[in-house]
C-alpha cells in the first residue's frame, strides 16, 4: 500500500521524537506500512537537511517509499512545521532487508 510522495492520508501516527530522529523513524513507518508489517532491516545510507527551525509547533511529518525490492528500500521524509507549508527538513535513506 504505497502512496505518492508527500501525500497526506487520513491515517496519522502520533509520536514524540527529536529532529533528527523524525527523519530516521519515519522511513521505518513507511516501510513496515509498505509490508504490512515488521521486517528486519539495516540502514545502508541516510542524508538529512534541516531548512528551517521550527520552534513551539507540532512537526508533521510525511514519509514515502520511492522504491520498493527485493533487498533494498529507498524512503524519502519530509518535515513541516504544522500549518506552514515550507520544508523544515528533508531526509533520504536506503535500507537492506536482512532475511
């Protein structure tokens, strides 16, 4: 169940993290979603770039798999800030499936 990326869904997952972990967790989301459940994985690479701060607000956060195989996923995550629509942070990541 892949959904075009950034495409906001009714379905949320409420969560308490730092910036920099936003990034990484919701890639994990993303990809346990996309199997329908848990599946070991690894990081391989992950780049993060924050834009801007955002202080005093809810971070929303919008991850995606671009692509989905055998033995490698890549994710994309988008932070905003809630109500704005400018990027805070934007994340890319590969992950190996470990069988």
């Amino acid at each position: 169940m892949r959904g075009k990326p950034f495409e906001k869904c009714s379905e949320r997952i409420v969560v308490c993290l730092p910036p920099s972990d936003a990034g990484r967790y919701g890639d994990g989301v993303a990809i346990f979603r996309a199997f329908g459940g848990f599946r070991n994985i690894t990081t391989v690479g992950q780049t993060i770039s924050f834009m801007r701060l955002t202080t005093n607000t809810d971070v929303l956060i919008y991850a995606s798999v671009q692509k989905l195989g055998k033995n490698i996923v890549f994710g994309e995550v988008v932070l905003t800030a809630s109500g704005a629509e400018a990027i805070a942070a934007h994340a890319t990541a590969t992950w190996a499936l470990i069988p």
